[in-house]
C-alpha cells in the first residue's frame, strides 16, 4: 500500500467510523444483483454486500457502532453481524440470497461459521417474506403504468425472479439464487419484449404453483433461533476482552559466586 493510500484511509475512517469497521472487521462479502442471480449483461452494476462484525467493547461505550455503512465502494452495502442475523432470522430475502450467493468475494473462519448455518436461517416464513416484496413491487409496477402508461421492465424481471425464487426453495428446502433455464426469458422481459398481460400470466402461474408447494414442502415452520444465537455469543465473546501486550519476562542476574 502507497502512503498517500494509508493516508487517504486514515481521513476517510476519521470522517466516518464504519468504514473502517468495513475494511478491517468484515468476515464475509459477495457480489449479489444480476450478477448473482445469472441476469447480468455488459452494462449491469457489480453489488457487493458484506457482513461485518464490530468489536464487543465498541458496545459498551454511549455511542453504539452503526447496524449498517454504505461504502466505501460504489454499489457496496454491509451490515453488522448482530443486525444480519436477526434480518436473516425473519427471512428476508435481500439478506437469505446474501448468504447463498456463488460468488463470494471475502471470508474468514468467522465467515465460515455463519455460512454454515444457512440452513437454520431457511423456514416456510420465507413464503410470506418473499411475496411480501414481490406484492410491493407489483404495486409500484401498477403505479409506473398509471403514470406513465408501461411498467419498469427491469423490475418487473426482478419480481419474477424472486417469485421463481420463492416457489423453488419451498418445493426443495433449498435457494437458489441462479435463476438458470429462465434468463432468457426474464431478460426478454427486461428488454420490453413480453406485453404486461403475458408478464401478469406469468407472476399468476408462479403464485399457483407456490400455493401447491406449501403444501407439502420440507422447510421447518420457523428458524433455528438457538442455534443462530449461540453463534452470535461465541463472536461477541471472541471479541470481548482487548488484546493485551504479552508481559515481559523477568530476568534475574546470575547469582555470583560463591
């Protein structure tokens, strides 16, 4: 590393905390967005989002680390451990395709430990979750076409996705965030090729064939929260007490003669 990046580093960190808590605690981050989920084209952004975990005694003073720091690169999203897990315990999908994205940039043992434990964050709540979001994002499509009579496409494509998504992590008990078979007939949406009935046909397909998933899918009814918490216990504690100079041994002179 140059000085002037050091010394760039060292401003930066002093104007805002949580970058530094970003560069030199994160114990995991991946590329997410449509290049993660096999959507990606020559002009599509790269996403990363990260988890990172902010040193217990940071805690105990007034001012608590932040939950999340946008930054310090573009398109970069993280949060604090603590925050993750509890986000990821009530299924929400940004932070369930964080953990199984295929393309993962950074992590550590710490990382490791809580990539581990996928499958305890994973229960049927993800059903509510995810059509929560795509129901939100129908309405703004809705609204887009009463303002300015044709929706986003490129939500609209998203939506699917997630829809797409939702129906097969309730038939298998497993996400998967590639969308596979489908890119080229979710891209032909983005690009407008597809009118909205045929995408409203669609979405209506998708929600049918999640409603026969539920019935009989393997996910447990809620998430493995004791399990998630012990994990979150055994970070905070390898970061409990600060690391202290090793003590210097005594050494006695040699006795003298006698």
């Amino acid at each position: 590393m140059r000085a002037s990046d050091s010394a760039e580093e060292t401003a930066e960190s002093a104007q805002d905390p949580g970058l530094a808590l970003v560069r030199d605690h994160t114990v995991y981050s991946c590329v997410m967005g449509s290049r993660a989920f096999g959507l990606a084209t020559e002009d599509s952004d790269t996403d990363v989002r990260g988890v990172y975990v902010a040193p217990t005694p940071l805690y105990w003073r007034f001012d608590k680390p932040p939950t999340h720091v946008t930054g310090p690169r573009d398109e970069q999203f993280s949060w604090e451990i603590e925050r993750f897990c509890a986000l990821a315990l009530r299924a929400n999908p940004n932070l369930l395709e964080c953990l199984h994205s295929p393309l993962v940039e950074h992590v550590d043992p710490v990382g490791d430990e809580l990539l581990d434990l996928r499958d305890a964050f994973l229960s049927r709540q993800a059903e509510s979750t995810f059509r929560g979001y795509a129901d939100q994002q129908l309405h703004k499509l809705e609204a887009d076409i009463r303002a300015q009579g044709r929706p986003r496409w490129k939500h609209a494509m998203h939506l699917l996705r997630l829809l797409i998504s939702c129906r097969d992590l309730l038939r298998t008990g497993r996400l998967s965030i590639d969308v596979g078979e489908h890119r080229d007939a979710l891209l032909a949406v983005k690009r407008g090729e597809r009118t909205w009935d045929e995408v409203r046909g669609w979405m209506r397909r998708l929600h049918e064939e999640t409603d026969a998933a539920v019935a009989s899918t393997p996910l447990p009814a809620s998430p493995d929260r004791a399990r998630v918490e012990d994990f979150l216990i055994r970070v905070r504690g390898l970061t409990a007490a600060p690391r202290r100079p090793r003590p210097t041994p005594l050494r006695f002179p040699p006795p003298a003669p006698q």
